[in-house]
C-alpha cells in the first residue's frame, strides 16, 4: 500500500504510522517513469517490468484493475504477495518455495534494495520491478496507473478503453484529487487517528465527499462522461472495501455504503463489469487489516461478515445510460493463475 498508511511499508506487524503522531501519507520515493520514449531510462517494452501487487491494498488494486482493462497482462505480468506480512514487510509466500519465479526474490524489499542500497523508507504496492536487472523501477501509485493507460497505448489490446481521455481530463483530475484526500486516504486518517479531533475531522470529510458523490451519481452512470475513466477505478476500490473493513475496523461508521441507494448500486455496477470484480479478494482484504493492524484488532479475530454475495444483486445502472468501455469492448477471460474467489464461494 501507499507509503506510511499504517497497513503496509515499515514492518510486520503493519502499525508503523500508528503511533501519537497525526497520520500522514508520504509521497512516493521511486518516481521514475515508464514510458513509451523512455525519458527516465525507463521504455515501454512487452515483458521487461513486473507489477508486484497486493489484492489486500485498494492503492495496488488500482494497478491491477487497469492493467485488466487494457488487456496488459502479456505486456506486464504479475506477482501477488501474501496479504499477511512479518518483519521484513511484502513475502512472496503464495509462491512455491516463498520465492517469486521471475524475479527469484524472497521479499519485495530485495527489489527495493537493488534499487538504493540502504533505503530507508517502507517497501510499499504497487510496485513496478525491472526484470533484467532486478531492481524496482517505481512505487509511485498514483502515476502508475495514469501511465499504463496513456504510455503504454501500443501494447492495449485492441478495443481497450481509454481510461484518461485528454478532453475532461481537468474534470477527471479535479474529482480524483477530492476523492483521494478525503475518501481514499480519509478513511486511513479516521482509522489512524491520534486524537478525538483528528478523527472527528477525517471522519467528517469522508462522510462529506460521500454524499456529494452520491448526489452527482443520482442522475449519471459513471463519474466523468458516459464511459468509466480513473476516476471511477479510484473510487471502486474504496467502496469496496468499505463496509466489510472500513465502517467497522477505521470506525467511518455513519452509514454503509450498502445503505446508500445511489453508491451502492453504482459499487455493484462496477464489481460486476469484467475488469473490476473478477479482481477482488476479499479473503485477502479482510485478512490483512484485521490481522495485520494489530493495535486496532488485538483480538486476531477476522469477522464473518458481511454477506458478499449481496455484491451480484441487480444493480439496474444501465437504465441510465453510459458506455461502460465507450467504443471499446469489455476485456477477456481472467488468465490462468490470477483468478480470485467469487463472493458465493468467498468467507463471509
């Protein structure tokens, strides 16, 4: 996950921003970019990077959801972490011999000392790894998914959606940035919050922006246009995972996003187009911030609920409207080896 969000980056136990300071999110160290002139020293090639994920982390699942869309998974091929991690943070334990098969590492961490001898930041998803020579290329999560739907143009398969179109992109950008301050990262500064008033603040601004998303998707299928666009991959991977960890377990509990109308049929819209839910693993998800937060779950205990199979009901979005692909179409089967569980066969 994102660099000090308290779930992730600087130790095993995952509570390294969960102290008496306020909460705060650094900015990304690894900032180089990928692109398809290869500026940074970094070119677009089919199959030289590795995308190092977490299913757990709604800042890696971002990546994993656009590179779906895009048909990427040849160009750019995947590992995915234990969702638990120890002392050295992200373990490729879900791998035979707890080594991942490309990169022939144990921990992400080696990546990141490849990279910077003695670096002293957390190791945060997602990660973009350099498969020649080992080292990481980029951390950066918000730039990631922004340059594999723009830089990476030539290797989209064909009826790939355009995800960051240039005409509204100063509306895209303006949403993203309310929608990042305070409902993607909002919700980590109301569960890591030091103090009655640096809570009260956070949970406040996660409410707010909430209802004023609810109300513009009222009468509109998709936040920006007619055609999902990054902006809605951003919020999808909240919503997600909203009333099963964050109500609950980050105490942003006024309402859940199953009790609004208009967000959570939009949330089901979303889940159930190719791309979006055929990437969700909630046993992931549930596991790591219940039992990865220790100093907010000291008890282990992962609860049951709720029921995920509510996540297939109708959803009946597309009486209004929209395209969800444009003039694209929807992405292929899920490839081999990177299937999730589905909520009718998933705990809960």
């Amino acid at each position: 996950m994102g660099q000090d969000d308290g779930a992730s980056d600087a130790g095993g136990n995952g509570n390294a921003a969960y102290g008496r300071k306020p909460f705060k999110r650094s900015a990304s160290h690894f900032t180089d970019r990928i692109t398809a002139d290869g500026r940074d020293g970094w070119p677009v090639e089919r199959g030289r990077y590795r995308l190092v994920v977490s299913r757990a982390c709604p800042w890696a699942s971002r990546a994993v959801i656009t590179r779906r869309l895009l048909g990427l998974e040849d160009a750019l091929p995947m590992a995915v972490v234990d969702p638990l991690q120890d002392d050295r943070s992200w373990r490729f334990t879900l791998d035979p011999d707890g080594r991942d098969p490309v990169l022939g590492i144990r921990y992400l961490g080696e990546a990141y000392d490849a990279r910077e001898n003695g670096y002293p930041g957390g190791v945060s998803v997602p990660a973009i790894v350099d498969v020649p020579s080992g080292k990481l290329v980029t951390n950066d999560y918000k730039q990631i998914t922004l340059d594999l739907a723009t830089e990476w143009k030539d290797l989209h398969r064909a009826g790939a959606p355009d995800l960051y179109p240039e005409q509204p992109r100063d509306e895209i950008d303006l949403l993203m940035a309310g929608i990042h301050r305070d409902v993607n990262n909002g919700v980590y500064r109301a569960g890591f919050a030091v103090n009655q008033a640096e809570y009260d603040e956070a949970y406040r601004d996660v409410f707010r922006r909430l209802e004023l998303l609810s109300d513009h998707l009222a009468h509109r299928r998709f936040l920006v246009g007619d055609t999902i666009t990054e902006a809605d991959i951003r919020l999808f991977t909240t919503l997600v995972r909203f009333d099963c960890v964050y109500h609950g377990h980050f105490k942003c509990n006024r309402w859940k996003i199953a009790e609004d109308p208009v967000l959570w049929a939009y949330a089901r819209d979303l889940y159930q187009t190719p791309g979006f839910g055929d990437t969700v693993d909630f046993d992931h998800i549930k596991r790591h911030y219940y039992l990865v937060h220790t100093r907010l779950n000291p008890s282990g205990i992962v609860p049951l609920g709720p029921d995920l199979t509510a996540w297939l009901a109708p959803h009946h979005r597309d009486e209004l409207g929209g395209r969800p692909f444009g003039d694209g179409t929807p992405p292929g089967p899920v490839p081999p080896g990177e299937e999730v569980t589905p909520p009718d066969r998933a705990c809960g």
